[in-house]
C-alpha cells in the first residue's frame, strides 16, 4: 500500500490525536516514534520509548529485529554520548534489534516539551538485514536490506564523514544479497555550525562522480564524542532520478536552490531547507 496509518492496542482507530499519527505503513516500510515527556531514569525513559516503537512495529506486521535506522533527539546539550550507550544498549540487549543505524543529534524534536524522541523505520518481511560496521568508530553503521542501505555516520567533518559513508555503502554493495552497488538517495546532515552548510552542500555536489546528489536536510545540532558532522542516509541500488521544481512566483520562486526531489524505486525523497529553528521544523517548509 502506499500509505496506512498504524494503531496499537492502547490507542486504536478513532482515538490517536490529529497532531501524530500512531505509525506510517508504505511500501513495505514502517516509520515510528516514540516520545516521552520525562522518567525517573535515562534508561527507562529509553526503554519506554522504545517499547512504544515495538508497538507501533507490531502494528505495521513487523518487528524489532526488522528495525535498521533510528534518528534521536536529545533536548539537553551534553547528553548524546550518554543517550547513544542507552540507545544503543537498550536496542541490542533488552529488544534483540541486532545493528541499526542510530543518529543521535542534541537538538529538541517536534515536540519540545519532550526531553527525547526517537524515531525508527523498519521493514517489513524480506531477507533480513546484514549490518556492516566500521572497524575504527563504532558510530558509524550501515544496514542493508533489500535494495536499500541505510547509514548512520559522524566525523570531525564533512569530507570524512561522507567517505565513510561511501565505504560503508560500498561494503554493503559488495554482498551479494544486495546484488550492485548503492546510490546515496537521502541524507539528514547534523552539523555543529550552521555556517557549514554551504561546505556540506559542495562535498555532496564534488563527490558525486556523475550520481545524482542526494535530497538533503542540513540543521545545527549537538553531536557525540566532539563530532562536527553527522549524516544519517539512506542509498538504493535503483535507478535514481531528480525531479527540480520550476519556480512558479511567490514563495517558491525565492527558494534557493530550486527544490529538488530524488525519486529511487517507490520512494521520493525531499530535500529540506536549511534550518533555522532549533528543532528544525522549518526545514519541512520546502515544496517541491
């Protein structure tokens, strides 16, 4: 289906509230978050985060050990490294999850009354994930499954972090199960200085080789481990094409660059504006 809008046993049909939709069912993907106002521990908070996310999964037919990317937001600076061990701990030790490809940013999230927010995607069915990791920073992670790669990097900055990125995808591309190599389709870019924008814009555009460039999403936020850069992307082995919106007058016409969007398979991916708000929500101001 193109898109179903998932319910859980504690909120069914008729009873969610009209500002979130429960979960998000397409095309084989499964898209959740998971919210929490505050607990007396990190971990708990976590858990019960997450415990929200299996929900929504069961939902959706699916499960935890079918999950292969999370996006978190930490409200307080100062706190990923911390929220990344009890991410991290809490999806392989209490759900079974096995990799995923977690992005922690510090940063509120829609929300800002909530202290944490995590959002995850998993599939649905298939052949199972193959994880790849990187050797030297345990940060960095890809998960294949199907013909999508979904990856989860940070570095000091953008030209590393997007060569990691790239190896990362190559492994994947290599295994067999994925059949060819992957195309970058869709990256989320954290970044310490909004000024760097422009820079990650150019690292993008220089290291395509010919590819089409990836939708992106660039937003200030706080990172690990002193980390200047984070990407959090998804690479498809499907023929990737771009569609560039032609500015019609208002708005729209003072949108630089043009809007573009990514088509790769069944899914289109939206580049965002570069954001200003500190929850980025402004980025999904963009029409294309």
């Amino acid at each position: 289906p193109e898109k179903v809008v998932l319910y859980t046993s504690w909120w069914p049909p008729g009873t969610e509230r009209v500002e979130e939709a429960v979960g998000i069912l397409s095309r084989g993907e499964v898209f959740m978050t998971g919210m929490m106002e505050t607990n007396h521990t990190l971990k708990a908070q976590v858990q019960q985060e997450l415990l929200d996310v299996r929900d929504i999964a069961a939902g959706g037919h699916t499960d935890m050990q079918h999950i292969v990317s999370c996006v978190v937001n930490s409200k307080y600076p100062g706190t990923a490294a911390d929220v990344r061990r009890v991410v991290s701990s809490e999806l392989e030790d209490t759900f079974n999850a096995g990799g995923v490809a977690i992005t922690v940013v510090e940063m509120p999230g829609e929300f800002e009354v909530f202290n944490t927010s995590t959002t995850c995607r998993a599939v649905v069915g298939g052949d199972g994930k193959r994880v790849f990791k990187d050797a030297n920073n345990s940060a960095n992670v890809a998960v294949a499954t199907g013909t999508l790669v979904h990856v989860s990097v940070q570095g000091s900055g953008i030209v590393d972090a997007l060569s990691a990125a790239k190896d990362l995808i190559a492994r994947a591309g290599s295994n067999a199960s994925v059949n060819s190599s992957a195309t970058l389709v869709d990256c989320f870019v954290g970044v310490a200085n909004i000024s760097d924008a422009a820079a990650v814009r150019a690292a993008f555009q220089s290291s395509s080789n010919g590819d089409v460039v990836p939708a992106l999403t660039i937003a200030k936020a706080g990172l690990s481990d002193g980390a200047g850069v984070a990407l959090h992307c998804v690479a498809s082995t499907e023929a990737a094409s771009v569609v560039v919106a032609t500015p019609t007058g208002g708005d729209s016409a003072a949108i630089v660059p043009a809007p573009r969007a990514v088509v790769a398979g069944e899914f289109v991916y939206v580049d965002g504006l570069t954001s200003n708000l500190t929850n980025a929500t402004d980025a999904l101001a963009r029409r294309a």
